[in-house]
C-alpha cells in the first residue's frame, strides 16, 4: 500500500488557505445576509444579464426623464410667477390710471403718468426673470436679456411720436412701433425669435413651452404702459386734453386687454399640471424597476443562514484540527 503524506511547512500552507477560503466565504455570506443582494451578480444569475442590463437601461432613461422634468418644472413655475407679477402691476396701474383721468389737475397727470413709467421697468424687470443663469423669455436665446430698459424704449418712442399732436395719431404710431416687424423687434426685444425646443417627459411625450417676451399678449400689455408713461413728457409737450386722454386709453387698455396674458397663463397652467403629471409617473415607473432589479438580485435570507451556519461549522472544525496537529509530536506519540 502507497502511503501519500505532505510535510509540516506544505501542511501549515494547507490549513492557512483553508482558513481564507472559510473566512472570505463567511464574509461573503454576512454581507449578503445584511444587504439581501447576491454579492456574486453572474454566478446569481447564472450568467443571463439580458433582465437586469434591460431594468438598469430603463433606470437610466429614468434618469434623463426625470431631469428634464424637474428643469421643465422648475422654468414654468418661474414663468408663471413672473406673468403673474407682471399682470398684476399692468392692472393696478391701468385701475390708477382710469380712476385719476379725470382729474383736472396737472400735478394728479404727472404724478400717474410717472408711475407709469417705473411700472413699466417693473413689468420688463419681470420679463427678464433669469433662473440658474438662463433668462426665461428669451427664446433659444436663454444667455440674453430678452427685454431693454424703459428708459431706452420711451427714449426710441419719443423720436417715433415727435410732432405727432393726436390721439388717433399717436395710438397708430404706437401700434405701428409695438408690431410684428416693426421697432419693437429690434429697441425693445433682444431675445431670440426661435422658442425652446420642447421637453422630453417620457418615450413619445413631450410639453412645449413656446413663450416669449415678444408675444402679442405681452407687446399689447407694455405699450399701454409705455403710453401711459409718454403723456406727460416734456419733450413731447402734448395739450393737456390729450393727455388726459392717453392716460384714460391706457387705462382701458391695462384693464381690458389682458385675455390674451390669461390665455397663456392658462395654457402654462396646463403645461405645468402635465409637467407635474409626468413627475409622478416617472416615480412610479422608477419604483416599480427599483423593486424588480431588487428581487432579481435577491437572496434567500433562510438560504444564506444556512450556508452561514455550514461554513461556521466547517471553519470551527479546521480550528479544532488545527489546535490538534499543533500538539502532536514524536515524543508524545512514543509515550
């Protein structure tokens, strides 16, 4: 009979590799017992990633998604409140306006006609809201100022009404300037005439926010105000009766032309509950991916015990014949 032994160096190496193997074996184990995820991905799912790598591709799609909503989300807020501080100086200003008309007094004219005028940079100021370094009615243009100062519209208004002595004739000039194609394009707004390209929300759905400082609603709105501002102004020197009557059509004008400013309010308004709509979609989606790549990666917590309780024994019982071999010698034999 042949008799195979390993010498004491070769059996030490032995038994210390028993030990790691045991030792990364349990830890292996421990972790997958406290995170309930297989540690070792391919051999779990016996090499089949088709599953798991469609679930992380969908998270990732998610992830996109979820951006472009909560920038979308984030834009049409900022635009609502804006429209809505700028709607709301428009008709405080036109109620002033249409309640002081007729007064006779001079110094009552000046006064209104000269808050006309810091309402109209109120109402550009909220035009030129700019959020996270992006202006919000300028287009594709989002690193411009979409609108210009007061001060340099009602200066470009008071070459354009010079000698003019009207009301008839001042309101046509003033359409003529506040129009498409017309000075306002170029002295008043310096955005882009391209709209943002619309948001993606989701596969196939998409929200379109095509709003802008040029809008009619808007020119409509700002060239009652600039109107209102020029009625008293000293280089035009207009009689006091047509004052009185450009700061009476003004009014009217800031009052009862404002459906076109809520129109787009309210199509905001939808664009935003869509917004919101798709949010929560998108959360539920991720959800329910979150939760299956979870039970795929899942391990048997019964399972696991199991093992852990197999390698514990297996790892006691190489210390106990361990300790043994460490106290058997010749000498002891021979006794």
């Amino acid at each position: 009979m042949t008799l195979n032994s390993i010498g004491d160096l070769a059996q030490s190496h032995l038994l210390r590799r028993q030990n790691g193997d045991l030792k990364a074996k349990m830890a292996t184990l421990i972790e997958e017992l406290s995170t309930g995820r297989a540690s070792d991905v391919s051999r779990h799912l016996s090499g089949s990633y088709s599953y798991l790598a469609d679930i992380d591709r969908n998270l990732t799609l998610l992830d996109g998604y979820e951006t472009a909503t909560s920038e979308a989300n984030t834009l049409t807020r900022s635009m609502q409140d804006a429209l809505e501080g700028f709607q709301t100086v428009a008709g405080d200003l036109g109620a002033a306006l249409i309640s002081t008309a007729g007064s006779n007094l001079a110094q009552v004219a000046e006064s209104v006609s000269a808050r006309a005028g810091g309402d109209l940079q109120i109402m550009l100021d909220k035009l030129n809201t700019s959020v996270a370094g992006r202006f919000l009615f300028s287009g594709v243009a989002t690193d411009n100022r979409p609108m210009a100062s007061a001060d340099d519209i009602l200066m470009a208004l008071r070459t354009e009404l010079a000698g003019e002595t009207t009301l008839i004739g001042i309101e046509a000039r003033l359409d003529a300037w506040f129009a498409d194609g017309g000075s306002f394009d170029t002295d008043a707004y310096q955005g882009s005439a391209v709209s943002l390209p619309p948001f993606a929300l989701g596969a196939g759905e998409k929200v379109t926010l095509d709003l802008r400082g040029d809008d009619p609603a808007i020119r409509t709105l700002l060239r009652h105000a600039a109107m209102a501002a020029l009625a008293t102004d000293p280089a035009l020197a207009l009689p006091n009766d047509l004052q009185k009557d450009l700061l009476l059509e003004a009014g009217k004008g800031l009052t009862f032309d404002q459906s076109g400013l809520t129109r787009i309010r309210a199509d905001l308004g939808y664009a935003q509950s869509r917004i919101e709509e798709s949010g929560a979609r998108i959360s539920a989606e991720r959800s329910s991916f979150q939760i299956a790549r979870t039970e795929l990666l899942a391990v048997d917590p019964y399972e696991t015990v199991t093992r852990l309780e197999d390698v514990q024994f297996q790892l006691e019982s190489l210390y106990t014949v361990t300790a043994r071999l460490s106290r058997l010698t010749l000498t002891d034999y021979l006794r």
